[in-house]
C-alpha cells in the first residue's frame, strides 16, 4: 500500500498535481481578499507554494529520468505543463488584485446596506478593512489612514495593530 502511494506521487504529474495547486491556489486568492490580507492563511501559502514547487520538479525529473530525455515530455506536454500554468495564473491574478476586486464585488451589496444603516453616526471600522464614506475622505481622528478605493469605499488601515 505505501509502494502504490509512494510510486503515484513520484510517478504521476497529472491530476493529483492540479488538485493540489488549485486548492493551494483557492487558499491564497483567500488569503490575498481581505485587506491588508489574512495573516494564518498566507502563511500556509508561503510555506505551501515552495514545498508543492519542489514536489513537483522531483517528480517531473524522476518521469524524465525514468522515461528517457525529452520524449516523455513532448508526448505528456498537458500532464507536466498544467501545473506550471495554474501557479502563472494565480500569480498573476494576486499581482492584479482580482481576489480583493472579487471579494468587495461579491460582499458590496451587503455592507453598502449596512453603511445605509449606520451613517448617523461613525461607523467603527476594523483594523484594515472597508469602511463606506459617501462625503470623501473619511474624517476620524485616531492611529490609522485611509486609502481610497472605489466609489465611496475606503480602506482603513489601522496603525495600532
């Protein structure tokens, strides 16, 4: 039982592959939505990334070594090549910011009705998070800034964490 285990990671470039980096990629787009980001889980995608790149590279170059030079890559180019592509792809959509943009399109409806709500008075933002100010720059003295991000929304960075 452990040899077939053993022998399908080292062997296999494929499906197990993608799994596991499209859930290590759902893990770090989560990561990267809020903002200022998610401490715990980047962490886990800082460690994750480097051990499934390793990972990978040792059971692609145990198939190269085992099946011969160049001729199983030419003939397995979408078992080896998916993987590579998805961390591009997660990369760069980090890079761009799409997790955040997501994540605030995703959640507007609910907090521009809970800002409707609260605007008598200072709505109490937590350390970086959004915070719904139709008049500009929010005014509030206190550790922290606010940085400008779409429309009414603001993002407050608390300085006091």
């Amino acid at each position: 039982m452990v040899r077939v285990v053993d022998q399908r990671l080292t062997e296999s470039t494929g499906r197990p592959w993608v799994v596991v980096t499209v859930l290590l990629g759902l893990v770090t787009f989560y990561a990267a939505s809020l903002p200022g980001g998610h401490f715990e889980t980047a962490v886990l995608a800082l460690l994750g990334w480097p051990l499934l790149g390793l990972a990978w590279l040792i059971a692609t170059a145990n198939r190269i070594v085992r099946r011969g030079r160049g001729a199983w890559l030419r003939r397995n180019r979408p078992q080896w090549a998916v993987t590579p592509l998805i961390v591009v792809l997660v990369g760069l959509l980090v890079f761009l910011d799409a997790p955040k943009t997501w994540r605030f399109a995703l959640s507007r409806g609910g907090m521009e009705h809970y800002a409707q709500l609260a605007s008598e008075g200072v709505p109490t933002g937590k350390r970086d998070s959004f915070m719904w100010s139709p008049g500009g720059e929010p005014d509030i003295d206190g550790p922290g800034s606010f940085r400008h991000y779409t429309g009414p929304w603001y993002i407050w960075e608390d300085e006091a964490f």
